[in-house]
C-alpha cells in the first residue's frame, strides 16, 4: 500500500502537466497531435515505419495481411424446415472427399479440411511441422510439406504427406517424390503475390535442415520467381506431363490468385495435372513482405468463385479437384467455400493457432507465440508436440461435427452435396457475381415448387 501511494504520488504531477498540456496547448506542441496521427496513418502502418527506418530493408510479416477483402460474413446457408425436411441424422452427414479421383492412387481423406504447405526451415520449426502431421493423422486428413524437402520426422507422422515441387529444388529427387501420397507443382503463393525471389542466408540454416536440404556449408537456399531451366509456358507444361507420367499419385498445380486467374487456368487445362490449388491474397506465410501481402493479388474469395466458374464455362470441372486456400479460418467459411464449388479448403494460420492453444502462455507476453512455431524462433524447444497435435485434432473435429450439423439444416446428406443454391447473400453486386440468390428479392409462389 505504500509503495502504491509513493507512485502515485510520483505519477500525479506527470499527469497534471500532461493533462493541461493536451488542453491548453496548440497541436504543433500538443502530445494529443500523436493521436490524429495515429488516426490518419493507421497504428500498423506507424510502426512498419519505424521498423523500416530501423532495419532499412524488406520486413519480413509473419502470418498473412490483415487486410481481408473476402466478403464470407455476406453469404448465408439456406436452412429447410417444412417445405422439405432437415436430414434425419446428422452423424451419417458424409464429409469425405477425394483429391485426384481419376489417379491411379487418388488421395482418399475423411474431411475435406486440409493443413496446407508451411515449409520446415523456410518456415516453421520442425517440431510444430511434426506437431500437425499427427493431428492430421489423428482426423484422417493430409498435411503439406510446402517449400521444403520431405525429412523421415514428418513423414513418420504424417499418414497422408503431399509434397511441393517447388522453385527452390529442395523436393525433387525420385526418392523424396516417391514417398509422397500427392505432388504438388508450386508456381505461385498468395502471401507473396505470386512468386518472387526469396533467400534463406547460410548463417540461419542448422545442421538438420542444411543436410535434409542438401546444402553445403556455407551455401545459402533460394526459392526462385521461376523454376529453375524454366524460360516459357510450354516448359511449364511439359514438366507437369513428365511429372503425370511418373507417378501414380495425384499431380497438382498451385498458383496465387490474381486478376489474370483464367489466363493461368488456361495454361492448367493444357496440362495433365489431377488438381488446382488456388491461394487467395489472404493467405500467410513467415516471412513475405507487407507490400506483396497486403496489395498484391486477388483475394481469395473472388479467387474461387472466377477458377469455378471458368472450369465449368469450359467443360472442365470434372477434369480437375480444386482446392481452395487463403485465410480460411471458420466451419463456417469450408462450407461456404465448399459451397461455391472447391473439393478442399487448405488451412495454414488458425491451424497453428489451434494446435498452440494454451501452450501459447509460455512465451506471452514476453514474446509473440510465433516464437515458438517459426524455425528461426527463439522458443522452438517449449513446444510439447503431442500436446499440440491432439489440440490441433480437436479443432478439426469439432469444425467436422459444426459441419455436419450445417448440411443437416440444408437437409443434405453429404457434404459433397453443397452448391450455390445452398447460399444466399445479401449484397446485390454478389449474387450477380456469383449467381447467388439475393436475400432482398422474394421467391416464387409455393405451388411453382410442387411442395406438398
């Protein structure tokens, strides 16, 4: 009690003056003008400013843009009551989903909830990779070694591994390709805009990932813009045709989303790939800039909706399994995404999230929880693996049961049985978008439906 009477009594004065300051002074000598300038410029973009001025490079912003332009709050599941019937049970509600059906090995999961491409090193820590390989386990789903190479740990956890074939070369000998349960071609990733340059220094490469990368000491890795020996589009086909024809697994093709999304499809259908993964501009990633993450790209909602609609305009939807990723956070927002017509969602942020749970007590508030996922994190060996895959297996089977009960009102019976008459929405330039029922106009009389 003393010691809080002595500070205040230390602390009063200060804001005495401070107060009368605020009121009587003009703005130029004002400490209030801090708050208009806060207003004006953002508390982001303050101190992205202060980081530049003190760093004098590229940021590097973990875990995706805050700027979300998807509209999913606008879009609405369509319940039944009476005119037609809920499902009677919603725990025989189907939720699996098949990724490549037409493969000689198609990949067979019992969601279609998906951990996307987070690369060990170039990434994330190798525990917490380890960490959501289980939980994927667990759940009957996939997880992703993005940018990366395959090592023995994440393969040994994972029961279903799909593996990029990416710009940096790390994935692309026979015996890491061969141990795959899908191939997945990256060419673009939305956190970054599409594909730029991107230097790992030697200095921040450990022994364990220098040896799964096949670095020599002192080498540095690089993800490149292009992959490697690739100058034109028809290298790029003839790599996925070679690729088809050597694996019985899926063969995939990621790109980001952008503007140009049915020029890049185009490009896709030429090829003989299984499946398209196409990554909003919402998506994360370690260490993209602000700059590519928060003005480059298409966000992924529109990302979706334009890849669908061009498949299907082009006879084409049955060809390919789409799998759909970029800030998808919700049961809510995998339905209305499976909805508008993807196969899959991929999920990468809330997945980790989810799987940190309360163990995220351990570095806050003195450091941000990404310390204890990145690879470069300082808190890396505070993370209890099992731990964080049995949580990161409970988020995903609640989002499954959530699921479920949502298709029992649209009185479905699977979850492969969702389309857009499913959704309506209640912005007019979205239902002409989408060709989604607006929610402002009234539907036809009942006895034009034949409900008895």
């Amino acid at each position: 009690m003393l010691l809080s009477w002595m500070m205040m009594k230390l602390i009063d004065p200060e804001m005495d003056e401070a107060t009368v300051k605020m009121l009587t002074e003009d703005y130029a000598d004002n400490p209030f003008l801090m708050v208009t300038v806060t207003e004006k410029l953002s508390p982001r973009a303050m101190i992205e400013a202060a980081m530049r001025a003190e760093a004098g490079k590229e940021l590097a912003r973990p875990l995706g843009s805050p700027v979300v332009l998807s509209p999913w709050d606008k879009l609405l599941l369509n319940p039944k009551q009476l005119f037609q019937l809920p499902t009677n049970d919603y725990t025989q509600i189907a939720t699996k989903t098949v990724i490549g059906p037409k493969a000689k090995k198609p990949l067979k999961l019992e969601l279609p909830i998906m951990i996307t491409g987070m690369s060990y090193g170039g990434s994330l820590s190798l525990p917490i990779k380890i960490a959501l390989a289980k939980g994927a386990t667990m759940v009957g789903t996939s997880t992703n070694t993005g940018e990366s190479a395959v090592t023995d740990e994440e393969r040994g956890a994972a029961r279903f591994l799909i593996g990029q074939y990416h710009r940096g070369g790390q994935l692309s000998s026979q015996e890491q390709l061969k141990q795959l349960d899908a191939i997945e071609i990256q060419l673009g990733q939305g956190a970054w805009g599409g594909a730029v340059d991107s230097t790992m220094k030697d200095e921040d490469i450990k022994e364990h990932l220098r040896k799964a990368w096949h670095l020599k000491k002192g080498e540095d890795a690089t993800v490149y813009a292009r992959m490697p020996g690739k100058s034109t589009t028809q290298d790029y086909i003839r790599m996925i045709n070679d690729m088809k024809a050597q694996y019985d697994v899926p063969i995939g093709v990621k790109i980001a989303g952008t503007d140009y999304i049915e020029y890049e499809l185009a490009v896709i259908a030429q090829t003989e790939a299984d499946y398209i993964v196409v990554d909003g501009s919402e998506g994360g990633t370690a260490v993209a800039n602000p700059t590519l993450q928060d003005n480059v790209g298409l966000p992924t909602f529109h990302t979706l909706v334009r890849t669908i609609d061009w498949l299907v305009k082009n006879n084409l939807r049955d060809r390919f399994s789409v799998i759909i990723a970029g800030g998808l956070t919700t049961p809510g927002h995998f339905l209305k995404a499976l909805a508008l017509g993807a196969d899959a969602v991929y999920i990468g942020t809330i997945a980790l999230l989810a799987a940190l749970h309360t163990q995220m007590t351990k570095a806050m508030p003195q450091a941000p929880p990404s310390q204890m996922l990145l690879y470069t994190g300082k808190l890396t060996d505070k993370l209890n693996v099992d731990l964080a895959a049995n949580h990161l297996a409970n988020f995903l089977a609640s989002c499954k049961v959530e699921m479920q009960l949502a298709v029992q009102a649209v009185g479905k019976n699977s979850i492969k049985e969702l389309n857009r008459s499913d959704l309506v929405t209640v912005e007019k330039d979205l239902s002409e978008f989408t060709n989604i029922r607006y929610a402002a106009s009234h539907r036809e009389d009942r006895e034009n439906h034949n409900i008895k």
